[in-house]
C-alpha cells in the first residue's frame, strides 16, 4: 500500500528522541498564528498537550499538570489504542495472533523535515507496542501560511503473524472547552451540505458514511467546531477539519465524564477489519484541521487556501464555463441536437460544450438510465459520426469539448455485464440489488482497474480532443462481495475499493496530466478532499434550483473553496423543485462557483440570451478571477431566519471583489437588506458596479459612484431587495 509522504520535496531532515519529562520531552509544531503540542512522559507515552493560538515558549508543557485521577483513564493521550487505561473510543485497535486485545503505544523518537519554500514542516512521531511488534507512525504536516495541520498515521505490523486492526482512525484531537458547537453538514440527493448545528452533551456524536462510492450525499466528512459559543463568522474560537477521503468514514465527537472532546477521525472501521501480514503497511488518509480564534470566516478562508495550494488538482488554472446536455437532452439526441447546442453554446460565449449521458451502448443503446453502462462504444445510430466528429465540431467553434463517463458502474442489460460476472460487487449466494438499475464494478481487484484505465485510454485517444472528462457514479455499495479477494479478507473490500479507485486516478492523471476532472456522484455524493486531489471540481448537487442552490453551495464553501464547485443556470420551472425563478437570479447564483449552463438554449428568448450573453461575458472578465482566487467572506447567512443570503469574495491584494446579494422570502415593503462588507482596504477608495442588471436599473442608490474602504466596512450597503428570489451582483474596484 502506498504513503502519503513527498519525500521528494524534503529537505533538511532531523531525528529526535527526547529524554523523557524534562525540558526537552515537548514537540510542539507551529504555523504562523497556531501551534500544535505533544508531550513525551515519564511513562514513553506521547500526550496531546494543546491545539490553539500560537504559543512561542512551550517549555510550561513539560511539567504542565491536569487534575485527573489516573486510575479514571489516562490524559489525553495522543493516539489512544485500545487497551490499558484507555476507555473512550480509540484511535486504533487491534487483535493480536496470540488473542491480546491489548496495544499499549510507546514513544520511539521522532523526525522533523522542511519543504524546499520552507512553508510546510512534516514532524513524523514514531510509537510501537514493542510486545506485539505494531509500529506506528504518526504523520503531522505543518502548513504555515495556510494555519493548517494535516495528521495521518502510518501502521506497521512487525509481528511475526498476521494482526489485525478494528479501528485505525487517521486521527485523535481532544479539545477542553465549556461547551462545544458542532456544525456539520447533511443532506441527500439534491439536498446536499445543508448545514445543521448542535450543542454536544455527553456521549458520541458521529458523522459517518457506511455506503461506499457515494459518501457524501447524507453527510460529509467536514466540520465545523465552535467553542464555548454558537459559531460565529468574524468572532469565536472555531476548530475545522476535513478528511482527505473517497470511501468510508467516520467522525467521532466524545464528550467524556471530565467534559473533554476526544475527536477521532478518518476511516470508517466499519466492517472493515483489516488484517496486516508481516511488514505491511496501511496507510490511513490525511485529517486536515485547522484553528482559528476569529470565527468561521477565518477557518473557511485557511481551509479554502490550503486546498487550493496543496489538494485540488491544478487549482491555480481558469476553468471554462460551459454548456452541458444533461437537462436541456437528457437521454434524447443525436448529432443534429448535439451539433446546434454547440452552435448555440458559442454564440452566447461559454468556452465548453459537454455532452452527458447518453451516447454509449450499441447491442444495449443506453437511451435510459436501465441498460448500456460498461459498454463505452459510441452508440452508432445516434452519432454514427462518433464522438470525434463532435469534438472537431466544438473546436472549429472555438469550444473546449467534454464527455462523460461512469466506469465503475454496469447495467445487467450490458454486454460487460455478459462477459465479466466476476468483476461485479456480490456477496456468493445472495440477491446482487440494483440502484438506478446499475451495479458495482469491484475496484479492489487490480483486473478491474486495467479495465478502467484501458477504457479511459481508449476514450481518450479516439478523440484527442477531449478536454474534459465528468466522471460520475451513480450508486453506493450494498450486500457488498468481492469474488476477488479471499474470504479472510472480505472485509478488506471498503478500503481497497477506494484505493483502488485512487490507484486508477493516479494512473489516468500522468497519462492525462491537462484533462480536466470533474467528480460527480449523483450530483454531491463524493464531494471531499480526497477526490480533490485528481479532479479540478465537483458536481455540487443534482439540484439546479437557483433556491435550493443558495443553501448547497452555502454549505458547500463552508469548507471547499468555489473554484471546484460546479454551478449550472438551468431551465425553469426548474426540473426537480418545480421553482420559477428569473434568468437574471440563476445566473446571479450560479455565478457563486464554476459557471455553466445546463439547458436547451434555444427555449431561450432572444431577450435572454442576450441576458446570458452579458452576463457570461461579464462573468468571464469581472467575477471569475475572483471567486476562483478570492477570499470568501460570508456577510449574511441564509440559515439565519432574515431570509437573506449575502457573501463576498475579495481579491488578495484587496483591490477589487465580487459581492452576491439573494432575497430568500418576500420582505414585505419595510425589509431591505443592510451589510457591511469585509476583506476591503479601509484606505483604498472603490467603485461600487451592479452588474447582471436587467434594463439597466440598480437596487443600490450609489451604482457606479466611489466610496472608501472604511465607509464600506462600517456602513456599507443597503439595497432594494425585497422580493423572493431577487438578487443583486455588484463588482467593486479600487479607484486609483
Ligand atoms: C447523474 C449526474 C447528472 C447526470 C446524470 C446522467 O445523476 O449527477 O448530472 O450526469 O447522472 O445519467
């Protein structure tokens, strides 16, 4: 299995092994306004000493005491094994060859190395239950600009027999507060990243996937922590944390009998025993946290920097707008269809053109959701010309050209699933189930990674044109099976599965190190910073209500930055709420993210493509630079009961930024809303610009005139927007 370490990138290594309880025995790691520490005891164990604001001088850690009687379970250990004094849910468990279901971890020494710019430093602690011969490696990274800590652990077994492991969490975080504010996200199909708080008593809190595949649709591996207060955006002390995962996981939030939360974070032990041979290693995922003592904004804006310049893959490039066929053809087109949704994607100024479902399958046409999957040939009666002549087509208009494709997944009505039984996820002897009338390919075998890759490949090199790939995955795991892997090793499935899937991204991108990813999974079911790490962005959600939308890509950028969100302008009444809501206020909202349309373009009026035509034009030149690189900072939230929803993102240098502004409910004719604005200079002086206006009219009275900083941020703006689902878009920029 591999690691995550970049060695490469390493320089400067230091080995430590501290004496223990002196001066020395604290390992404390920094970034530029936090610290992280750990203490080496009399006993060899590591303790988990402090998560917070940056403290320069740690010796006080040494010798620091906590009134705690030892024979009511240990302090907070740094990574508590199953076993001795430990009571509350462990990071990691194991069950020895000799039936010991103890682990008892000691402090072997540790490691230090700097990155060649110097702004990320790895500390990897070094811990073994030197009786059972299991070596752990605890893995922190450092990531000073960016005020984040990632944290994964490397488990060796050096047992002379197999041992297997029950729990191996990436991660365990005890936080001391008076009270603790959970925010996490939940959802569903089309309702994904709503966003729910709650005050933690005693007891477990879990935020889990057990499904496999679609992970994130119901809740998603991220947090948000606030303490001693309900979070705030500019005020408040806020832990957030996201883990670097595709499969299943699980977040824990004890709050045990001293009132202390032990956070334990990474993969989902569910049914997932696994059994480690001598010498071998498994390798648990990154958990990314970050500290901040001035609110939510603050936590977002670090998390969405260290995403974007160490986990989303090419973050730094524009990504095209673009027009997908998905709910303007559904299943129902064919070259004609197509060939005029690219005249017409052209001629309102979208860059790309991406065609959906729909155009595989000969023996077994998909020309529904029930039959075709697995069969990536080009389906001859629809676009006897193949998929070539299309790309040609998109590039001589000047457009980009994007497919899509769902290879993990089979219909029974396929010729693949004809040919290869062996490769589909089933338990022996039982009812295969379909979701969507589709199975599960078995990524943990390594024949079913060639498969996908070949297939990609092939793709991929009949029409070399390709700039783009949406990668979907339909349904999650169930009465799941290899035929693959032995029966002790069954439950090995969930996380091979999943790095299995990583193995074939990893192969896919240095082959294809340009294409651009995106990763949808039924709209938001695999919307985490593992994906992130091969894919340019996400399908927020199957939703393309502009209504609905607020809230997703609210929640959505809580924790992932906007550049990865993809945000369609769709028909309406809209396809799945049945809403109708203006051009002007789909556009105002899709503009929040990615911008692309998803719709028949000729139910357009000429008044309306002149609408999109403007407004993509604008998007292009004003707003994209900004949402993609900006900070974020949200003014008002739409879950607070104003029924208004107000953010903005400014540029870094802080000389221009886009605000959007969205009336959720009718306000009556009293309620308009007021904001300040955030992330300015208060010296700079800026024009304040609507845009998107429809015949010209502004809801701001001081459209097109200059205002400073400082009058801005403290009086800032006020609007007329009272009607449900009104909004406003104003571009600001430094007057120089
Ligand atoms: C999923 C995706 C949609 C679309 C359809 C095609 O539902 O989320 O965007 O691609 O599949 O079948």
């Amino acid at each position: 299995m591999k690691t995550y370490f970049l060695l490469a990138t390493l320089l400067l290594a230091t080995t430590h092994v501290l004496a223990q309880k002196g001066d020395d025995s604290v390992i404390a790691l920094h970034t530029s306004h936090t610290s992280m520490i750990f203490s080496v005891a009399a006993d060899s164990c590591l303790y988990f000493e402090y998560y917070g604001d940056r403290i320069e001088d740690c010796t006080p850690f040494a010798h620091k005491q906590t009134y705690r009687r030892s024979d009511y379970g240990t302090d907070a250990l740094a990574y508590p094994a199953a076993g001795g004094r430990f009571f509350n849910e462990p990071a990691l468990a194991a069950v020895y060859p000799d039936g010991d279901l103890n682990t008892e971890l000691k402090y072997t020494g540790h490691t230090d190395s700097l990155s060649a710019d110097g702004n990320m430093k790895q500390t990897t602690i070094s811990l073994a239950d030197l009786k059972q011969g299991l070596h752990v490696s605890l893995i922190f990274k450092a990531y000073s600009r960016e005020d984040v800590f990632t944290a994964s652990a490397l488990i060796r077994n050096l047992n002379k027999k197999d041992v297997r492991l029950t729990r191996f969490y990436s991660s365990y975080l005890p936080v001391k507060a008076n009270s603790y504010y959970l925010n996490t996200f939940y959802g569903a199909w089309a309702q994904e990243m709503c966003m729910e708080q709650s005050k933690l008593t005693h007891g477990i809190k879990s935020v889990e996937s057990k499904k496999g595949v679609r992970t994130t649709h119901t809740e998603n591996p991220s947090f948000m922590l606030s303490l001693d207060a309900p979070l705030q955006e500019e005020a408040g002390r806020v832990i957030a944390g996201a883990l670097a995962w595709s499969g299943n996981y699980k977040l824990n939030f004890q709050v045990d009998e001293f009132n202390l939360l032990g956070i334990s974070a990474g993969i989902n032990p569910f049914a997932s025993d696994y059994s480690l041979r001598r010498n071998q290693c498994l390798a648990t995922p990154e958990m990314v946290y970050t500290y901040s003592s001035r609110g939510a904004g603050q936590a977002t804006r670090n998390l969405h920097d260290y995403a974007r310049n160490y986990v989303v893959y090419d973050a730094q490039t524009i990504r095209p707008t673009l027009l997908n066929s998905w709910e303007g053809a559904y299943f129902d087109f064919n070259e004609e269809v197509i060939r005029k949704m690219i005249d017409d994607a052209a001629e309102i100024g979208l860059e790309m053109f991406v065609l959906d479902d729909g155009w595989f399958g000969n023996k077994y046409p998909r020309d529904n959701s029930k039959q075709g999957l697995g069969d990536w040939q080009t389906n001859r009666t629809k676009l006897p010309n193949g998929i070539k002549s299309l790309a040609d087509y998109a590039t001589q208009k000047g457009l980009k050209f994007g497919l899509w494709i769902e290879p993990e997944m089979v219909n029974p009505r396929s010729e693949l699933a004809e040919q290869h039984p062996d490769w589909i996820v089933k338990a022996q002897g039982r009812n295969i189930p379909t979701i969507r009338g589709q199975w599960l390919l078995d990524l943990s075998n390594p024949q079913v990674q060639d498969f996908i890759v070949n297939t990609f490949c092939r793709i991929m090199d009949e029409t070399p044109n390709i700039a783009y790939i949406k990668w979907d995955a339909n349904r999650h795991a169930e009465s799941i099976g290899s035929d693959f892997l032995p029966a002790d090793r069954q439950s090995h499935f969930w996380i091979d599965y999943t790095n299995g899937l990583y193995e074939v991204y990893r192969r896919i991108r240095a082959r294809y190190p340009d294409l651009i990813m995106q990763a949808c999974s039924s709209g938001g079911g695999r919307v985490d910073l593992g994906v992130l790490k091969y894919h340019q962005e996400v399908w927020t959600s199957d939703n393309t209500d502009a209504l609905s939308r607020v809230f997703i890509q609210y929640g959505t950028n809580m924790i992932y930055p906007a550049v990865v969100t993809g945000s369609h302008v769709s028909a309406t009444p809209n396809h799945q709420t049945g809403n109708q809501t203006s051009l002007k206020f789909r556009f105002d909202v899709a503009m929040g993210g990615r911008l692309g349309m998803e719709l028949q373009p000729q139910s357009l009026s000429p008044s309306e493509r002149d609408f999109a035509r403007q407004a993509i034009a604008q998007y292009k030149t004003l707003v994209r630079p900004l949402v993609m690189q900006g900070d974020l900072y949200r003014l008002l939230s739409p879950y607070d009961d104003h029924g208004f929803c107000v953010y903005m993102y400014a540029a870094k240098d802080k000389a221009s930024a886009v605000v959007y502004a969205y009336c959720l409910k009718y306000q009556g004719r009293t309620h308009f809303p007021q904001f300040r604005l955030s992330g300015l200079s208060p010296e700079k002086r800026y024009r304040v610009k609507e845009i998107n206006t429809v015949g010209n009219k502004s809801v701001y009275w001081g459209n097109g005139q200059v205002f400073s900083g400082q009058y801005l941020m403290n009086e800032g703006l006020n609007l007329r927007l009272t009607q449900c689902c009104s909004s406003a878009v104003f571009h600001i920029e430094e007057v120089r």
